[in-house]
C-alpha cells in the first residue's frame, strides 16, 4: 500500500497497535488533536496515564531530520527551558510502524495564548532569548535553511512550474513581486551581516502555552536555521506603530540572555512574504491529503490567487518604502493593473 496513503487513512487500530509494540497499553480512548502537518492524539493507556503520540507525514522529513529536532528539545530542556521534549524507550525517541516515523510526548495541560500583553510581554521575550541562546551554541546538520534558495525559490518556481496561477498576466505580476522581495532580503542579509542559527521557524502564538507554571513553547516540527526575527514576527504585531511599546518590552525580557541588533528587525517584511509564497506552494503540495481541500476550500481559485498578489504587491511596497541609506531602491514604476488582470478571460 502506498506510504501515503497508509497515512491519510491511519485508523485506531493501526495507532494502537504502533503504541502497544512500545510496550504501553491504551484503554481504547483517544482524541485527535489539531495539527495539519502531522497527525497527533491525545492517548489514554492504562500504565502510563495520558500520552500524546506524533506521527509525521511521509516525505516531510527523514530520519535524521527528525533526530535533530529530538536533541535541539533535549539541549533546551537541559538548561530547564519549559518544553515539550519526546519521551525515550531504551534510548530511542524516534519509532516507525507501517512505514511511518512516530514519536510519543508527555500531555502538557494548559491554554492558548490569545494575547500577549503587560509583563508577560518581558516573560516571553525571556523564554525566547533563552531558545535562541542555545539555538546559537551550535549547527544544524540536517534541518533546512531559511534562506532565498532554498525557501523561497524552490516555493516560487514549484507555483510557477505548475502553473497554478491561472492567468498569466497575474502569474507574471506574481513572480516579479516575488523576485523583488527576494532580492531586497538578501541585500539586507549582506548589508546588515545578519546572523542565521537554530530557531523554531514557526513561532506563532498557537504554539505558546501558558499554565499556572508558566509559559512554554511547543511544536519545534519546523525547527531551521534562519533568522532570529522570523520568531519574532509571528508572535507580535510589528510595524504597528501604536504597538512600539510592546516591542521594547519584549526585547527587554529578550536581550537578557541574546543578542539583539535593531536593525534586524528590517527583515520582518521580507520573511512574510518569503512565507507568503512558502504557504501556498505548501498548501498546493498537500493537496492530495484529502483533509486539504476542506480546510482551505478557497486555495487554487481565482480569487484566491488575485488576493495573494495584491498582498504581496501591497506588503512590497511597504518593504521597499522603508529603504535604509539608499542601499536598496525601488525599480521603475509598474503599470496599474489592468482588466486583464482582475478577469480571467480577458486574455487574447
């Protein structure tokens, strides 16, 4: 049976079965939990209480990818930094069962983080200076590298070749947006000697936990090598100008136990539109996951893909407005967009 396809379909028993090969013993209750990537389950067994179990999607990551994120855990949790770290059974956290890695973590109670606001502002920044203090002691091996090629024009060219955009003229506006971003993100990597290191790479307040004990960060799946700012603007709404105040806050509780250099923060524009195109090219080489197309019913339409490039126009003007000692400048004027653009049969 195809791997995939053994995947998309994992039953109970199949999820059982994997669990009591490790020796555990399930009560026959358990409760999907919600992730798109992978597919994880909050588990009850009667030895060992209630367990989480992950199993990652085929293809996403190999064998040692997924180990360098089980010892980046380990590495965090040795300096007591609050996350989750996957449990070892004869010294092993890594497991397979039909031809699917599997690990399994121990159930962390607490809430969702709808804002943070006030002091715990300095608490998180804190808890993130601390991961990206030992994210930066050493190197990743194996795990990707949020960089231009890798990230953005591997995305790009995957939309392009594919031809999901479904008119061309908007193709084109789409590319050129996109080719522009990446240009001005690596001029600002090289003016700014900005830093690349481990970090979490997906660094949203879904994956912030907050309990009586206090704060953790869960879900280190999308751990990279990258830019510190990338875990920063998915936390906070920077570039709102009434919200500079969080800001310093945050950073005050960070730059306790990391390096900060303010100009750094100029790469927040270009790594949203990096992950603008890295989403949908995500989406679309998903699609066969029969969850997909019903959790993003608009992906593909044309409406769909008017609203990214408008997006992205409007988030590239934004990035190349705010450029620093003349190092980056505008191109010329682009043409207004025109009929052709917005109604899909008005080719010839």
């Amino acid at each position: 049976m195809d791997i995939n396809h053994s995947f998309y379909q994992l039953t109970p028993d199949t999820i059982l079965n994997a669990l009591e090969s490790l020796g555990y013993e399930p009560t026959g209750r358990f409760y999907p939990l919600n992730s798109v990537e992978n597919r994880v389950y909050d588990i009850e067994t009667s030895n060992s209480g209630r367990i989480v179990v992950k199993f990652y999607r085929p293809g996403k990551w190999t064998y040692n990818e997924i180990l360098e994120e089980h010892t980046f855990l380990s590495e965090l949790a040795l300096e007591e930094i609050p996350v989750l770290t996957p449990i070892a059974i004869e010294g092993k956290t890594l497991f397979e069962w039909s031809g699917i890695y599997f690990a399994i973590w121990p159930l962390r109670n607490g809430r969702i983080v709808e804002e943070i606001a006030g002091g715990d502002l300095e608490r998180v920044g804190a808890l993130l200076g601390r991961i990206h203090a030992v994210g930066k002691r050493s190197s990743s091996i194996h795990r990707p590298i949020l960089d231009i090629p890798s990230y953005g024009l591997e995305s790009l060219n995957f939309i392009l070749e594919k031809k999901l955009i479904p008119n061309n003229a908007l193709a084109e506006r789409y590319k050129a947006t996109a080719l522009r971003s990446f240009e001005i993100f690596e001029s600002l990597v090289k003016e700014y000697q900005i830093p690349f290191q481990r970090i979490h790479g997906d660094c949203h307040k879904g994956n912030l936990l907050v309990s009586p004990d206090g704060y953790s960060i869960l879900d280190f799946d999308d751990f990279l090598t990258g830019p510190i700012v990338q875990d920063f603007w998915m936390l906070l709404p920077l570039g709102e100008s009434d919200r500079k105040n969080d800001l310093f806050q945050f950073l005050q509780g960070y730059t306790m136990f990391a390096e900060f250099d303010e100009n750094w923060l100029q790469l927040v524009e270009p790594l949203r539109i990096v992950r603008y195109i890295h989403y949908a090219a995500w989406i679309a080489k998903r699609w066969e996951d029969p969850s997909f197309p019903s959790l993003f019913p608009h992906f593909g339409t044309e409406e769909y893909w008017l609203k990214e490039t408008l997006d992205l126009e409007s988030a590239k003007k934004d990035l190349e407005e705010q450029s620093v000692d003349g190092t980056i400048n505008p191109p010329d004027t682009e043409p207004e967009m025109t009929n052709k653009d917005f109604f899909w049969d008005w080719e010839k």
